[in-house]
C-alpha cells in the first residue's frame, strides 16, 4: 500500500530523516518505536505532507501514486489519516464543523456530493458512541479546554468519520489511563481491516497488548536499525534502545 | 497648501447655505473653525497611522445631488421596520421604504428638522476637528430618528448611505438617533460606493436616554477607491446599554472615531469591531470611551486582518474620571497578518483617575498559525478553507455583542465572502 524508498528529509535545513526505507501492505499493522528526537513525529508529518517539511531525496509511492507530489489535504482525499501526537487547539472552530467540513472537504477530492447535515449528525453520532465521547465535547471548540485523554479520543472519532485506508497513528497511547487505552485501541482495531494498514508509532509496549503488530521497527537517528515481529517490541521494553539500537 | 485646500472648501459653503435653514449660522461658524483648525497632520496624534495625501493634495468637490442609483444594495434584515437609503448624501424616496415605522417613532430627514418644534440647530454637534467642522459646513442631508420613551422598534432599520458618480467629490451625511427612556432600536447602518475615488465623511449623533437600548451595525464597505472618514458619538445616560459592532471591509483609507460619554451610572457601552484589509488598503479606529460617572461598565473588542501591504491600526483610549469609582472598562485588541508585507498598529492608552477601577486592556499581532492550518489540511479541508476557518473564527470575537444569530450569520458571511474573494484574487 505504502512503500517509502531511501527518505531523506530536512527540517529549518537539518536533516532528521537520513535514507529510511518502509513497506507497508494492505491488512497490516507495523508499529515504530524509537528514542525520543528519532524523527519518527518528522516522518508521520512528512507522510501527511506537512508544509516546510522537505523532502531532499528518496520517494514515497502510495498505492502506486507518488506521494510527494500531492498536497496534505489531497492525501487525505486518497485515503492517508496521521493521529497527532499533540493534537491542535482550535478556538472558534466547533468540532462538529470542523469534522463535516472535513468529510466534506475528502468527499469533494473524490468527486461526491456532500453529506447533508443530519445524515453528518447520524453518523457522527455512532462514531462518538464508540469512542465514549460525548455530543457537549463535539460542540465545543476544536480540542480547546479537552485534557489529553480527550484529544486522543478527539483524534480517534476523526479518523473513524474519515474512514482512512492508512493510517499512521503518532502515540496516540501517550497520556492516557487504561480505561481509554482500552477504548482507543477498540478503535483502532476497528480501523483494522484486509484493506486497510496502520503504522502505530509509540514508546511503549503496552499498546501493542491490544492493537497486536505484525511487524515492529525500531527508527533511531533518521533511520531504521531493526525491524523483526512483535517480539522486538518484547526485547526493547527489557533492554531499552541503546543495545537494540 | 492646506489652507488653499480649505479655502476651497470654504468656496462650497454658499451652496449649501439654505438648504437645512437653522443650521446656516452654525455652517458659518463651523467653516470658521475648519479653517482655524486646520486640516490634519501627521504630527496629530490621532492621525499618525492615517495616510493624509488624499486630504493634502487637492479639495474634494461637492457630490452632486442624485435621487436614485441602481447600485444593488445588500440588506441584512428580512423584515426591517425600515428601509431608508441616501444617494450622495441625499434622501432617497424611491430606494427607501418607510415601512410603519413612523407609526411608533419621530422620523425626518435633516432637511426638516429646522420645521419641528421641538428640534434646533443646537441638536447638532458643531465638531471637534476639522473634519466635524466641515461635516457641519457642508452636510445636505441625514436623518433624525427619535425613539419615543418606552417604544420598543423590534425590528431593526436599515440605513443605507451609497455614493456613486462621484470622483473627487466628497459626501457629508449627518444622522441624528435619539433614544428616550428605556427605548430600543436596532440600527443596521451600511456605507456603500461605486469605484470611484469618493470621499464619505459621515457623522452620526446618538443620544441614550435612561435604560435606553440600541444596537447598532456599523458596515464601512465602501468601494475600493473610496476615503471613508466617519464619526459617531454616543452620549448614554444611567442604565442606557449600547451594544455596537463595527465592520470595515471597503475604502482604500478608511477611518472610524468613536467618541462614547458614559453619563449615567449602570450604562453599559459594547464597542467592538472587525477591520478586513485587502491588500493595499488601510483601516484605521479610534475608539475613546469616556466615564465620567461611577458604576459604568464597557468593553471593547477588536480584531483586526492585514493582507498584504496592508495597513490596520488601533487607538483605544478609556479615561476615567476622578470620580467615576467602581468603573469597569476593558479592551482587547488582536490584529492578524495574513502577509509579512501587512501591518498593524495598537495604542491603548488608559487615563484613569479614580482609584477603585477594573480596567484592562490587551493588544496582540499575529499571523495565521500554522499548527492549526496543518491540523486542518491534515483532515482534507483544502487550505483556502481553512485560512477561511481561521479567519472567521479569530473575526468571531468581535460580534459576540450581536445577539441575533441570524444577523451574525449573515454578517459573518460578509467575512467569508470577504475570505473567498481573496482566494480568488490569488497573488495579487
Ligand atoms: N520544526 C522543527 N524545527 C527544527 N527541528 C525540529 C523541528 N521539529 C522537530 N525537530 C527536531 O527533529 C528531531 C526529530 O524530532 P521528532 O520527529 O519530533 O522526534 P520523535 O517524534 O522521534 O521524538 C529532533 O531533534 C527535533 O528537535
Ligand atoms: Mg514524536
């Protein structure tokens, strides 16, 4: 589904991804751990195509269309989600308006109509059921005042209306107690499909009890230096990066 | 130079002599002190951030009187009390509709004023600048609404004032709103303009009566080559409650003074405003809010957009006299640049001789933050969409204090339209 080949990838004009090769297929679930300051926030910001983030060689095909060339909101409409490791205060946007303005905004990359506002309400409804969150926290501002449990759930209720073929969720674990961990990775294994693939980049191992990987990569200093099974994930709890890495 | 200007403004005086027959004394007088006053400078302080070449290199002529235009008209209320519309500073009976709203409040242009009884020359604000002065010189027309005591108008009134065919040609309109006791308007006050290089110098007086209330919509959307300088004063008595929302969108230099005197304990004064500058324009406000009584609250709320090579300033002053304890003023000023080329000025400035005050005052210039426009691509909205959600949602502020939502709405729409426009002009 995603093959990057070789990524080098300069920020303010300092290389952080230094030549990092990746597949992904459909029906997969590969997790990324890694040291703080790895690039691995640097790579899943690359994948979503955030602006300044400069791509200085190397290549990133998905589903056989170079990613590269395509704008972030044009990712999205091809079916790319990125879950953020520090999700975005909005205020003065509703959730519900930024949510429907985003489907909508994914249904017109692909030539649909819009979807209407109470059929927008009836689904948004049923997403945020899933993911224990309630219809007060969809109308107030974009996740201004939510504490860092909420804005993960925030995240998942959009990727779920959003419905992504690939998705790269950036420690969406982090910050949360084991109620919500639970409720998270229900929805991320509800994501989980032979159609879809998602790239879970954490730091702990305790996420991967419940979304279970079929590949783990350890990324250190802009590259990665190990990739096996979920047995890897095992190693680095007990060892720490610096003897994996 | 300047005095040429001016003497030339002084040759357009005997045209309009007789025209509102009253206030002929106080044109002479006002012209008198136009031209001791003299025009503005650059070193006025109050002028500082305003680009003066339009006043400086030649008079402006006076607009030539027109009955109707066929320039549509944007109206923001379905079912307004009434409609009254001025063509060049001039009534315009055909493009106005009086609705019943004569029924329940007094409601006459200016030009006969001078037949009621109870109005005179002394209704009217002789000015405190050059530009009042000629303003009260030069007017030919306005109108004079007078809510009765405990009158209620629900519905709101449009005003509308448009200028057309008239390059190089200056309008002076003076309104006059008058609210007895405890008595409500809604006014939705629009200034409108073909592309000509026009100058509207409009003054409007408001005068609150005790638990008076007035809402009031100020829209300068002015054509693009227009100068706008505009005036309004609010007198409000105990317990009167102003609530008004200005929205600057037109001119190529616009300016907007508002002079608010709190004279009554419990008045509350809401004035707040959205400045939209396209590239090349400049937008100025001025704001003083004066307490002169205790127990009076207000609240002003700025936000204002520089595009590129835009200029958008702010001078908000709160003074509070000696007496005037238990006063509450507050100001937040905000400006956004949606290019490093756009500027923005702030100067608050609080005068505050009373010791047992709340005031505060705030003013920040920013660009568009790029962590939330990433979030928003992020999720498949395309970025003019999102700059537009930013935009409207920094604007927001600003219109908290009107309560009708389908109002904020539409003037909200004004925003996002705005927004879209720019879109499409791309980089330009
Ligand atoms: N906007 C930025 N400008 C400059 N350096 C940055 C920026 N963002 C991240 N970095 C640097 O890039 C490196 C990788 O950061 P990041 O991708 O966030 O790591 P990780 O997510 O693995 O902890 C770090 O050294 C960080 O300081
Ligand atoms: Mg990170």
């Amino acid at each position: 589904m995603i093959k990057i080949d070789n990524l080098h990838v300069n920020v303010s004009d300092k290389e952080i991804i230094k030549g990092l090769n990746l597949e992904i297929n459909a029906g997969e679930v590969h997790a990324i751990m890694g040291p703080n300051g790895a690039g691995k926030s640097t790579l899943a910001s690359t994948i979503a195509g955030r602006e300044n983030y400069e791509v200085t060689s190397g290549s990133i095909t998905f589903d056989g269309k170079d990613l590269l060339e395509l704008e972030a909101h044009e990712r999205v409409g091809e079916g790319i989600f990125l879950g953020f490791q520090y999700p975005v205060e909005i205020p003065g946007v509703s959730n519900l308006n930024f949510m429907r303005t985003a489907l909508n905004g994914v249904r017109r990359y692909r030539g649909e109509d819009d979807m209407s506002a109470a059929e927008f309400m009836k689904l948004i409804r049923v997403k945020a059921a899933d993911l224990k969150m309630d219809m007060d926290m969809l109308k107030r501002f974009v996740n201004v005042g939510f504490s860092g449990g909420e804005k993960k759930r925030n995240e998942m209720v959009q990727m779920a209306v959003l419905d992504p073929k690939f998705a790269v969720l950036d420690e969406t674990d982090s910050g949360l107690d084991i109620d919500a961990l639970r409720t998270v990775s229900d929805g991320i294994n509800a994501q989980r499909r032979d159609d879809t693939a998602i790239l879970l980049i954490t730091h702990y191992q305790r996420l991967l009890d419940y979304v279970k990987p079929d590949f783990v990569h350890v990324l250190a200093n802009g590259k990665i230096v190990k990739s096996g099974g979920p047995e890897l994930a095992l190693e680095l709890e007990e060892k720490g990066y610096a003897d994996v890495a | 130079m300047t005095a040429t200007v001016l003497e030339t403004y002084q040759s357009q005086l005997e045209s309009v002599i007789g025209a509102i027959p009253c206030t002929d004394a106080l044109r002479r007088s006002a012209m008198d002190k136009a031209l001791t006053a003299g025009l503005p400078t650059p070193k006025d302080e109050d002028w500082r951030y305003s680009d003066l070449k339009p006043f400086r290199t030649g008079a402006f002529a006076l607009s030539k009187a027109a009955q109707t235009s066929d320039m549509p008209i944007q109206y923001f209320a379905d079912k307004p009390a009434a409609r009254l519309v001025f063509i060049n500073g001039q009534f315009s009976e055909e493009r106005s509709d009086l609705g019943t709203l004569s029924d329940s409040v007094r409601l006459k242009t200016l030009t006969n004023h001078c037949q009621v009884d109870t109005a005179r020359a002394d209704d009217l604000l002789e000015g405190v600048d050059a530009l009042d002065y000629l303003n009260t010189a030069l007017m030919r027309d306005g109108i004079v609404i007078s809510v009765p005591a405990g009158v209620h108008v629900t519905a709101p009134v449009e005003l509308i004032n448009l200028v057309t065919n008239s390059a190089k040609a200056a309008t002076h309109t003076r309104h006059l709103i008058e609210l007895g006791e405890n008595a409500s308007l809604t006014l939705i006050e629009q200034y409108v303009g073909d592309a000509t290089d026009y100058w509207s110098n409009p003054v409007m007086q408001v005068r609150m009566g005790e638990g008076a209330r007035f809402d009031h919509i100020r829209m300068q959307s002015e054509g693009s080559h227009a100068v706008h300088t505009g005036k309004l004063y609010v007198d409000l008595d105990a317990r009167a409650t102003y609530r008004g929302t200005s929205i600057m969108t037109g001119a190529a230099l616009s300016r907007l003074e508002i002079t608010a005197r709190i004279l009554g304990t419990g008045a509350h004064a809401d004035i707040n405003g959205a400045a939209l500058a396209a590239p090349g324009q400049s937008h100025d406000t001025i704001t003083r809010v004066d307490h002169r009584i205790p127990g009076a609250t207000s609240e002003q709320i700025y936000r204002t957009i520089a595009d590129k090579r835009a200029k958008s300033s702010f001078q908000g002053k709160i003074t509070v006299a000696v007496d005037a304890q238990e006063t509450a003023a507050d100001q937040s000023f905000k400006a956004l640049l949606l290019d490093r080329t756009g500027e923005a000025n702030a100067k608050p400035e609080l005068e505050i001789f009373a010791d047992d005050v709340k005031c505060s005052h705030g003013a920040t210039v920013g660009e568009l933050d790029t962590s939330a426009l990433f979030y928003l691509t992020s999720r498949g909205i395309d970025p003019d969409t999102a700059q537009q959600m930013l935009v409207e949602a920094f604007t927001g502020d600003a219109l908290i204090a009107v309560e009708d939502d389908d109002l904020r709405n539409a003037l909200m729409d004004n925003v996002s339209r705005w927004m879209q426009e720019r879109s499409k002009g791309g980089t330009q």
